[in-house]
C-alpha cells in the first residue's frame, strides 16, 4: 500500500493523460479528467461493482455521437486514488497503475469493450 498526497496523485492522472498517445489524443474532444478520493455508493451501483473501482467513463462514446451532439456536458473520466493507493506497491507502480486506468478509461470513450481493451494492451 501506498499513501500519496492528493496533489501527487492528480499530478499522476495528469501525466498518464499527457501519455495518451497523439494518435488518440487528437481525438479527444469534450472530456474531463478527474481525481476522485473513492467511487461513490451510487456510481457503484449504476455501474454493478461490488468492492473497489479504480476508474470510471461517464458520458457518450464517440461511436454514439451524430450530428446532434453540441452543447453537452462534458464527459467525465474519474480516476480513483484510493483503491490505487492500495494496490500498488511503490509510487512507481502506482504511476503505471494510474496510467493503465487512464488509458482503459479513454478506451473506452472510444467505444471500445473490454475484451478490444485488453487485445490492444497486449
């Protein structure tokens, strides 16, 4: 288990994007990332997970959107510090585990499942 601040940890979030590569990034349009201490009891539920959540997309995946897609909120990406806090080894293992979920998060903005996901990680 790891304690960083939370200030570390947002730092960490904001590097992993920064690592999405350009490929991808160039496509990102209308998202927010997000440092969250822990996933709410509510994003638990909408999301069917029993135990710990390490990230969370909330929003509409770009294969979803058509011409009528303007003026919409901002979808969300939220990392979670604490389950990562408690998984990782090191600092530096943390770092790559914030940057995986940085990266399966934006997967799937990009409409990929969880199976494409894990191809493409491999």
């Amino acid at each position: 288990m790891v304690n960083v601040s939370d200030e570390a940890f947002e730092n960490m979030v904001a590097e992993a994007v920064a690592r999405i590569p350009k490929r991808f990034a160039d496509h990102l349009n209308n998202v927010s990332f997000m440092a969250a201490e822990e996933a709410s009891p509510g994003q638990l539920k909408q999301n069917r997970v029993r135990g710990q959540l390490l990230g969370l997309y909330e929003g509409i995946p770009l294969p979803a959107r058509n011409n009528g897609y303007n003026g919409v909120l901002p979808d969300i990406i939220t990392v979670f510090k604490r389950p990562h806090e408690l998984m990782a080894r090191d600092e530096q293992d943390l770092r790559e585990q914030v940057r995986h979920t940085v990266w399966h998060e934006v997967a799937h903005y990009f409409g990929l499942d969880h199976d494409r996901i894990h191809a493409l990680e491999d």
